[in-house]
C-alpha cells in the first residue's frame, strides 16, 4: 500500500486524499477538510524534515488550538514568528491563542497592533472584539464592530458579533434583532417549511408552526413565549426533540410535533428563539419562564428523596450545557 494512503500512526484516510500529494499538501488538505487528528500527525511528520516551515507551524497551532490544546499551540507560533517574524497570520493567531489562555493583557495588545497595520480587515475586527468581549470589555468590543461595519455594511458575522455585546450590554432589543443574523452565516440549517415565515401578521384563526432550532436550553429559554404567540388568537404547534414533550405539557402549545414531521396546514411558520426578537423584547419585558411539566411520579420520587435527607446535608449539582458550544 502507498504511503501516502495511511498516517505515520497507521489510521487510514480519508478517500479524497488517498493521492500521491506532497506530505505538505496532504496535511493542508487533511486540515482544510476537518481531519484534524490526521493532519496534526502529517504536519508533525513534515515538520522533521522541514523544520524553518512557518506557515506549517502556524498551521500545527491552528490545529492543537482546534483540540483545546492551548499551551502547545502556543509554542508553535512562537516558533513561527522566530522563524518569520513578518508571518502576520501566525501573529494573529498568536493573539488568539493568548485570549483562550485569558492572558487578555497580552492579547488584546496585540490584537490592536494587527487592527492598526490592517485596519479595513474585517476578520481581524471580530477577533480583537472577541478577546475585548472575553475580558468584559463590552463598549470597546461594540466599538470595534462598528468600525468594521462601517467599512463592510451588512456584514451578518459582523452583525452577529455585535448583537452579543449589545445583549451582554442589556440592550436586548437591538441585540436580538443582530442575532437573526445568525441565519445568514451559514452554520445553522434553513428549515425546510413551505409555509412563509411569520413577520407580525395577524394570527386570529391562523395556524402557525414555531420550531427548534437548537439545544435544549435554548428552546426551553424561549418557550415563554409560545403563551404570547397564542393570545394572539393562533393555534400553535411547536416542533421539537421528542425528549421535551411531556416537559411541555401544558406550555401552552395546542400540539407537539417530533422534529422531522411534516406540518400540512401552517399558514406561517418562525424559529423559536426568533420569537425574542419578533416581540422586541427589552431587559424590563422579558416574560416569566414557562411553566414545565413535572410527572406526578416524578413528584412522589423527589418527595420520597427529600423525607430521608432531611436533617442531612443537601448538595445541588449544577448541569452544564452542551460541550460543543
């Protein structure tokens, strides 16, 4: 077998870059395809033979950054820029790298340099505002964003981007307007609904379909408003995962669909998370919290838990969310 077609550590690869290509090509390739185990062991491989490579070292950073490891990407672009100290790529990566290790001083002194040799670069404005808005600089960050706006007007990363300092600011109507953005970036799915998308049409005898479209979290944030989108006189169906049904028992919905199910019907359909921004939600009108549904069993379970553990310590255990966010 060639050997092009296995990694050093013997996994195969992927098919589409089972070609007699250079090991650097290979390991771009690997990279730019998400292979990130594969291309780190490549650029590893390479970079024995090839070691005043900087853009590879920066590239192997970029990579162990991708897998959290921090401190070793760290050490590749330093070794990059004492190869090249003009490798502005690797310079930026640097800075963010400094900001995952909330060495922000660092950082964002260095974000600034970038910003100033490059100052229409819109992709060095988000990372500059990103490690302002991690250190909790929020003003600054906005401020940042609309500089770069300026010179790309319409931009929806931009407008993404200003939208979450403008909800960590509490000017929550305006940010969740900039978070519909997020549907022009490319990384959440269109959903695939023939009816129109709801946009404050009147709803009396109308019946409208609201989805999920993302973690549980989420959808239970803005299940408050499944009440308000009812009292507008709609019958509403709410689409989500299976495993929030009997929470949503009496949310207020006149149905519970499972996510791929076919909606025949709708007159309107609106993301659920969308709903904030449709009744431009401000800090003093958020509505109270849906109420969920607890099982009577599960409400004798507790209780049941609670008599035995009365005179001792109780203990709560805080869940988080999603590893991938």
């Amino acid at each position: 077998m060639d050997a092009l077609s296995r990694n050093p550590v013997g996994h195969r690869l992927p098919d589409s870059v089972s070609t007699p290509v250079s090991q650097r090509e290979q390991a771009v390739i690997l990279h730019r395809g998400g292979h990130i185990y594969h291309a780190v062991e490549f650029y590893k491989a390479y970079l024995k033979n090839h070691p005043k490579d900087s853009g590879i070292w920066s590239n192997l950073g970029a990579c162990l950054r991708t897998r959290k490891q921090h401190r070793a990407a760290l050490a590749c672009y330093l070794r990059a820029l004492d190869i090249d100290p003009a490798n502005i790529v690797a310079r930026g990566n640097l800075a963010n790298v400094l900001k995952d290790l909330n060495r922000f001083v660092e950082s964002i002194a260095l974000h600034e340099q970038l910003v100033s040799s490059a100052p229409t670069d819109k992709q060095a404005r988000i990372n500059f505002a990103a490690a302002l808005r991690e250190n909790r600089c929020f003003d600054l960050a906005l401020k940042q964003l609309e500089q770069a706006l300026f010179h790309h007007p319409g931009d929806a990363a931009l407008t993404w981007e200003r939208g979450q300092n403008l909800l960590h600011l509490g000017n929550y109507r305006e940010g969740l307007h900039c978070y519909e953005a997020r549907w022009q970036l490319g990384e959440l799915p269109l959903p695939d609904i023939s009816c129109p998308r709801w946009t404050g049409e009147a709803l009396e005898g109308k019946r409208i379909l609201l989805h999920a479209e993302q973690g549980y979290g989420d959808t239970i944030l803005a299940a408050r408003y499944i009440r308000l989108v009812k009292a507008r006189g709609a019958f509403v169906m709410l689409r989500c995962k299976r495993e929030l049904h009997r929470l949503f028992a009496g949310i207020g919905a006149d149905a519970l669909i499972e996510p791929n199910a076919d909606c025949p019907g709708a007159d309107y359909h609106c993301p659920l998370m969308s709903l904030l921004a449709m009744f431009n939600t401000e800090l003093a009108s958020v509505p109270p919290p849906a109420q969920l549904f607890a099982p009577r069993q599960a409400k004798r379970k507790f209780s049941s838990l609670q008599r035995h553990t009365e005179q001792r310590l109780k203990v709560a255990i805080v869940w988080s969310g999603s590893v991938t966010f």
